[in-house]
C-alpha cells in the first residue's frame, strides 16, 4: 500500500518523537507498513471467537458484562 506524504511525514514525526531518530522517507514507509501489518494481525478474531458459519461469537469476558 502506498502512503501520502502527510501519513509519511506524521509516522515520521511521531517516530522521531518517540524514539529520537530520525526516518528516511523509505525507512518510514517500511516502518508505517509493517506497524499497520501488525495492527492488522492482531486485530483479527482469534479462531475460537469464529462460529462455524462465520459469525463471531462473544467471548466468555463479552458475555459477562
């Protein structure tokens, strides 16, 4: 996926303020990719939470509140 300049320039601001370096125009892309990649990953239903038709199911903690 291709990033404008501004989501570039603001991953690499927030980068630089977090840990004080600074990116490249090319490093801040591989980096912005793979946090979203990341985020991606774990923002999956883990299969347990998958019914067998697809629909999710609420988790034991869901069902409890």
């Amino acid at each position: 996926m291709a990033y404008s300049e501004e989501q570039l320039n603001i991953f690499a601001g927030a980068w630089e303020k977090s840990y004080g370096e600074r990116l490249s125009r090319g490093e801040a892309g591989v980096q912005l990719q793979r946090l979203v990649a990341l985020y991606r990953t774990i923002s999956r239903p883990l299969p347990q939470d998958i019914r067998d038709d697809g629909d999710l199911e609420q988790s034991s903690t869901q069902q409890a509140a």
